[in-house]
C-alpha cells in the first residue's frame, strides 16, 4: 500500500497530538514523578521548590539541576543575632562555626545566617507571615486500603496562582507500642499535585507510622504539617521458617566430630530478635520423631550460622531451625526449618574439598526423574542418571519444598542424604502435593568428596492423582 505524503503528515500530527494530551493527563492527575536518585543528596523541601520552578519548563531534569547547583534565598528572616556587615570573626570561630554558605546548605526551612561566632543553618522567623507561600496541609486523614495500601488526603488552600506540589514523609518503628523516641528517620514517599495520595504498598504489620506533608510553590515552603499518627491494622505473623538450611563439611578434632549448620534469613514482618538452634540424635530403626535428648542453643540475630560439637559417629542427627520475634511482651516463635544429618559416611570426617569445575568428568550427567510410585505404604521417586565405566559411589541429597496439608499450610522444609554405588536411586520418605530438589554428586575417596553436585526439581502428585494414574495403588494421604 502507498500512501501520499498529506495522508502521513496528517497521521503523524495526530499521533502527535495524542502523546502530548496524554503527557498532560498526566502531569494533571499528579502522577507525574521527576528523577529524583540524582537529586538523594539535596533536601527534599529544596528540590521541590526547584521543581515548582521548573514544572513548566520543556527540559525540567536539567532545569532543576542548574536550580540547585545556583541555589536560591529561601523565605523567612535571621534572628537578630548578626554581626555588622565587615565584622571579623575570631579564627576559632571561623574553623568551628562556618557550617553554610547559602540558605539551600541547609534543610527544611532553616536559613544560612551570620551568629554571634560563625555562620551556621538557623531557624528562620516570621515564616508563617511571608508573602507568597502555601499554607500548611491541614485536616490530614488516612484511610486504609488493600493490599497494604494507605490513601491519604488533605485540606489545602492556596495563596497564588502558583503551581503547589505536596511533599509526603513517613518514619516509623516496629512494636506494640509508640514511642516517639524509637522513630526512624524520615523518608520520601510520595510527590502529589493533588491534595490526595494512594501510598502503594507501604504499611507493614506490627508497625507505628507518621506521616507529614509539606506545600511548596516556586515561592518555597512554610515547612511540613505536624506530623500524624496510624497503626498497621493487621497484627504481625511468626516468621517464616529459616530458608537455605545446610550443613557444610564435618571435621574431627581429637577423636570428636563437628558440624557447622548455617541458614539464610527468613521473610519476617518484625525483626528477628533470636534464632533457636535444635539438635537430637534419632534412633535406629525409630519412628521419624523418635530421638534421645532434644538440646538447645540461643543464637543472636546476626548470626546465621552455628558449630554443634561432639556429634557421634554412625548416628542419626535431627536439625532444627527457629526464628523469633518480640510483639509487646508477646513472644511470636517462627516455623521451623529442618534437616536429618547422617554421620554414617562421615567416620574419615576432612575439610579437604575437591574442587570441580562445570567441564569436570566427576559431574553427574543426564540426571533424571524415571517415575514416582507407591511401594509398601511409602510414596517414592526413582531417579537415574548416567552411569560411569568405573565404578563410583555417589551421594544423593534431597530437600523437600512447599508441602500443602488439609489446612494449605506448608509443612517444615527437610533434609535427607544416602549412598549409593548404582546409577538410579529410589527417593523414600515422600509425602503428597511437595516440591523437592534432589541433587547428586559424585564421591572421590573415602576421606573427600566433591562439591559439585547435579539437581533435579519435581512436584509430588495428591493421593487422588495418583490413584487415578495406577488404579491398584491403596495410598493414604500424609501430613
């Protein structure tokens, strides 16, 4: 198709007629939100008012920043402690007190003022009575919304024909309780033309949270409001179970065996005050949760990571991990995170590794799930991967994922490791609707094994699926 030149120029005034009425919408409905990264080190009351100035101007960004790199005289008079014009200062109060050059080195409202010993940022007077400036927001009012969501608005009044952008700051601080003292430092959260905010995503549980806003035209800015109060409604949660539970490699000192269980932080809606470290050796040939003497030890909160002495060896070890948190004087206990530690293989315990790379002939290759079965009240997964000329022992390790009960909660995260000298295994132990990773690696000697392993991940069927697919299987559902 041909088209004449009337018909394309008169397209492309169209097409640009539509962008600048969308750009307009909106730069109106206040959604418009300039760069601000470039501007973190400037005060936020200073880069608004530079905004304002700029709001109109077809390139606003470099706009803005020669406003701020000039700087400009804010509002508002010194107090009536100056030197005269011509004084000199003392040089120690030169070296100590010269803290400003001009009003925009300072934040908020304060001004760059000549004191009685140097020139330093000092509230300014009669801001309240200066001509030209918006007046302080008023009548603040929050409402909750979804999704953890506040929409906030305000009354506002203007005083020129000046365009206003309003300036919103929250602090807050985890607890029960308020206490002023415990406030964080103020943030940005949002810039609005309108007297109305939806602050997306914000509010977390077990929080206090203070709001200010400030108005500023090109004129400048009377300051923020006094600042308001709101409570996250929903209460927080225990944390999450601890994620990325492993063991790293066991060593002997004097006849004694060692291991050093680390883990990652759980997702938490406080912050994590402690973890608790469980650790009991199981019985042989015991039901699951069969041990003989749970111990226990406290860990601090940046610490993710714990040395257990003077394991035995050909044992059974059950692992536990717990995050807590402090609400009031409620104490919320998280989810445990969970592993089996066998010492059976560990009896030459060494810290020496062989290091593989990803082209190594040690690395398991064509790993792969075969099937998964029910076998003698027990839901298993074979899995195979290639086998080598020679012949190899080789370490499986799988972890179990989600686990949906009746309740769709997820059940403790699990660890469980065996050998082999085959090139298949059947994974035990499995319960329905989970998803775990099995990895496999290849062991060189006795006293040394690899740390390059292959994975494979699968998702568990119900009970009811599996029925279906092999219509003898009598299984039971498993929580």
């Amino acid at each position: 198709m041909v088209w004449s030149s009337s018909v394309v120029q008169h397209t492309s005034v169209l097409l640009l007629l539509l962008v600048a009425a969308q750009l307009a919408t909106t730069v109106l409905s206040g959604r418009h939100r300039p760069k601000t990264k470039e501007y973190e080190h400037y005060d936020v009351l200073i880069v608004a008012t530079c905004e304002a100035k700029c709001w109109d101007n077809s390139h606003r960004n470099v706009c803005v920043k020669s406003c701020l790199q000039k700087g400009s005289e804010k509002p508002g008079a010194c107090p009536n402690l100056l030197y005269p014009e011509g004084s000199t200062l003392s040089p120690f109060a030169a070296v100590c007190m010269n803290t400003c050059k001009v009003d925009t080195d300072c934040p908020k409202t304060t001004k760059c003022c000549r004191h009685k010993c140097g020139i330093t940022c000092q509230s300014a007077l009669n801001l309240n009575n200066a001509p030209g400036l918006p007046e302080l927001p008023s009548d603040i009012v929050i409402r909750a919304r979804k999704k953890r969501s506040l929409f906030v608005e305000w009354k506002a009044k203007k005083v020129s024909a000046n365009r206003v952008l309003y300036v919103i700051e929250e602090r807050h601080h985890p607890g029960k309780y308020f206490t002023e003292s415990h406030m964080g430092e103020w943030n940005l959260c949002y810039r609005s033309t309108k007297a109305g905010a939806l602050l997306k995503h914000i509010v977390r549980p077990g929080r206090w949270y203070q709001f200010r806003i400030a108005a500023v035209n090109t004129n400048g800015t009377k300051g923020f409001s006094d600042p308001i109060q709101y409570i996250a409604q929903a209460g927080p949660k225990p944390p999450k179970a601890p994620q990325s539970v492993i063991v790293g490699p066991l060593w002997t000192i004097n006849g004694s065996l060692h291991a050093e269980l680390k883990w990652t932080p759980p997702y938490s809606d406080l912050p994590i005050q402690k973890y608790k470290v469980f650790w009991s050796r199981r019985l042989h040939g015991a039901t699951a949760l069969d041990s003989v003497l749970v111990l226990q030890q406290t860990v601090p909160k940046d610490q993710t990571h714990f040395i257990i002495n003077n394991l035995e060896m050909d044992s059974l070890y059950f692992l536990q991990v717990q995050a807590l948190v402090q609400y009031g004087k409620e104490i919320l206990r998280g989810e445990k995170s969970g592993l089996i530690l066998n010492t059976t293989y560990y009896s030459n315990a060494t810290e020496n590794l062989i290091h593989l790379n990803p082209q190594s002939p040690r690395r398991v290759e064509d790993l792969q799930l075969q099937k998964l079965f029910w076998s003698q009240g027990d839901l298993k997964a074979r899995i195979v991967w290639k086998a080598k000329s020679s012949p190899v022992k080789y370490t499986i390790v799988w972890w179990s994922g989600p686990c949906k009960s009746n309740n769709d909660h997820y059940a403790p995260h699990l660890k469980l490791a065996a050998t082999t000298k085959g090139s298949h295994f059947d994974i035990y132990d499995l319960q329905f609707e989970c998803r775990y990773r099995v990895s496999v690696r290849e062991t060189a000697a006795a006293s040394m094994k690899t740390i390059f392993d292959t994975s494979v991940t699968f998702t568990t069927p119900s009970c009811k699926e599996l029925q279906s697919r092999h219509k003898r299987t009598k299984c039971n559902r498993r929580l």
